[in-house]
C-alpha cells in the first residue's frame, strides 16, 4: 500500500519534527516523555481539544507532581481539579490506576500494553499511547485524528463506527509503523490529524503527505471518514432547584457510579409537570417558601440531552436535618467538584432575581 512506504514514513517525521506544536506533556525532540505525564494526558484529551486541556494539565501536575501524590490524593480533590473537562470517570481511574501500579508493579508505569490494560480505565488507545510515546515501543494508536488520517491514506469509504472496520485500522496503524522512532512517528500521524488533515477543509496544499494520499487524488477527503447517521440523542428533563437558607444553598452528593459520579449538585428532580414547594417539600423534608424560576438550559453529551429548568426557593422552619445534604454558602461551594451544569446553575443563582 501507499501509505507504508519508507519515504512516508520519513516525510511524516521530517514535517513532524519541523512543525510538532510544544506541548506541556511532550519531551523534547528525541526524547522520551514522562509516562506519568503521557498517562495524565491522554486520560484528559479524550474527547477535549488540547487547548481546553493544556491548563488542566498544568494545574494537575502542580498539585500531584508524582504518581504517588496522585495515589495518595483524596478523591473529591482529584475530582475538583477536573471539574468542567467532563467524563469524570477519568479522574477516578486515574487515581486508581496510581494505586495499581504503585501496588503491583513497584511504583513503574509498566511500559507493555498487556501491562497496562490492566490498569483501572486504560483501554487499547491509552494503552499503545503510553507504550510508544513513553517507551518506544513498537504499538500502534488510533484516536479520531489517526483514523481520519488512515482513511483518507487509503480512500477507505466504510462506516468508522463498525467493529470491523476498526479493527482493520488497527491493523492498517500497525502495518504503517516504522522500525524506529515510534513515539515521534505515532505523535506525528496524531499532530497530522489535528493540525493538518482536519475534519472539514483539510489543508491538503501544505499536507506533507499529500503524494500517498489516496483520497486526495481523487478529491474525496471531504466526505471522509464515513460515518453511519448518527442517532437523535434522547431528551432527559430535569428542574434544578437552589433551595437557601440564610445565605446559604442546599447541595448533595451524586451517586459513587454512574454519569458525573461522586460529584455535588443542588437539588435535582426528574421533570414531571411544573415543581410546587409541596413536591420539593415532600422530597427534602423542607418547609419552603414561594417557587421561581430562573430560566432553563440544555446541556448536550454525546448519547443524550439533558434539559434543565432551574428555580430557587427559600427554605423555612427547621432546617438543621438535611443529612446526608449539606447547606453551603458560595465560598465554601467552591470547595465542591461541580457538573459543568450544576457550575452554571451557580452563576445563575448569583445573578437571579
Ligand atoms: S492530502 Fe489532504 S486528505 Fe490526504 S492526508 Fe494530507 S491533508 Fe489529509
């Protein structure tokens, strides 16, 4: 194929090493890089663009400069420093990935990929990044930027999405790999992806790749990679209620598992018809005062869409039981790891009537 040769392989690294954009988690040039540091960041560029991530990552490092601070972090710390890059579960892992490789394998990032799959949310992706980048190991990876890159290599027209398609990329990643400079041939497939052979309008002039580019020699990259239609995503309604008591609003702990587990929220109910202070008093044990609203919101995810309609209400009488809830005032609710919605619910208690 094409795409295999050795002068591809050798344009790829030349442009790669010429144009790499320095980042926070790279080493320099002919180095390795951390494999915390390698471990760290690809947990948070999952499905984030590196320029949400860079400060993230920056802040991480500061507070856990080691795997072992990481091991040895609180939970709700660990969750606070990724509170608004989404996909929570992440964090989790990766915290319980530290403990892992701290009790099993000496405190050592383990450098195969049958090593790392072991650990606690690392998959195939994670798994060949931190193997090649870190290690130099020969393994191929294949994120959205590589598989937009292989399909338009290849002219490869088939849905993406499909179990067997995939696992052809896989082996099309694998069969692309030169016998040296793994970490910097994989980076630069990658930085290809996201710097060059973008989504839509790939800049294919500049493309140093462009004379083994089957897609582009025959004008097709636009409409490639090819997806299946992607399903309507199912609506969730949901009222969000900033019930306060003296300068103070009530918050609680979401479940340990789940969607934005082990986050805080303000008092959230299923949607049914328009909340009274009789319905949220029957679900907080609260005696309240008047019910207004605030205003609604949608906030999209990948497989569904929530609305949220949000009210405030003051809380009368006895107020002192709320356990397992907890009554904050806005200072102190900064300390709280917050959905990126309950953030915004924040905003607009403050600034409501
Ligand atoms: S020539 Fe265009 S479509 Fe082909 S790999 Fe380069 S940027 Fe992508």
């Amino acid at each position: 194929m094409l795409g295999s040769s050795r002068l591809f392989q050798n344009q790829l690294l030349r442009w790669y090493r010429l144009h790499r954009r320095e980042l926070p988690w790279r080493a320099a040039l002919g180095a390795h890089p951390d494999p915390y540091y390698v471990l760290i960041s690809e947990a948070m560029l999952q499905q984030t663009q590196v320029a949400t991530v860079i400060p993230y990552f920056l802040r991480f490092i500061k507070t856990f400069p080691t795997l072992a601070d990481l091991a040895a972090a609180d939970q709700q710390q660990v969750l606070h420093l990724w509170q608004g890059l989404g996909y929570y579960s992440r964090a989790g892992n990766l915290r319980l990935a530290a403990q892992k490789v701290l009790a099993d394998f000496g405190g050592r990032i383990p450098q195969t990929v049958p090593e790392l799959l072991t650990l606690p949310g690392v998959g195939r992706y994670t798994a060949g990044a931190v193997a090649s980048l870190a290690f130099g190991q020969r393994t191929p990876i294949l994120d959205g930027n590589v598989v937009r890159v292989i399909c338009r290599l290849d002219a490869i027209q088939d849905d993406t999405t499909s179990a067997s398609v995939r696992s052809k990329l896989w082996i099309r990643a694998e069969e692309l790999l030169p016998t040296a400079d793994l970490g910097d041939f994989n980076s630069a497939l990658m930085e290809l992806g996201a710097t060059v052979c973008l989504p839509r309008r790939p800049a294919c002039d500049i493309c140093p790749v462009r004379a083994h580019c089957q897609a582009h020699a025959t004008g097709i990259q636009e409409r490639l990679p090819a997806r299946a239609a992607r399903k309507a995503r199912p609506v969730e309604r949901r009222w969000i209620i900033g019930i306060a008591h003296a300068g103070r609003f009530l918050i609680e702990q979401r479940p340990a598992k789940g969607r934005w587990a082990s986050l805080w929220q303000f008092i959230t109910l299923l949607a049914v018809d328009t909340p009274t202070a009789r319905i949220i008093s029957s679900a907080t044990g609260l005696r309240l005062g008047r019910v207004r609203s605030l205003g609604s919101f949608t906030h999209n995810l990948t497989h569904r869409r929530y609305e949220f309609q949000v009210y405030r209400c003051e809380a009368t009488g006895d107020v002192a039981n709320v356990s397992p809830r907890v009554w904050v005032s806005a200072a102190e609710l900064a300390k709280y790891p917050l959905p990126q919605p309950h953030l915004h619910v924040a905003q607009m208690l403050q600034n409501g009537p």
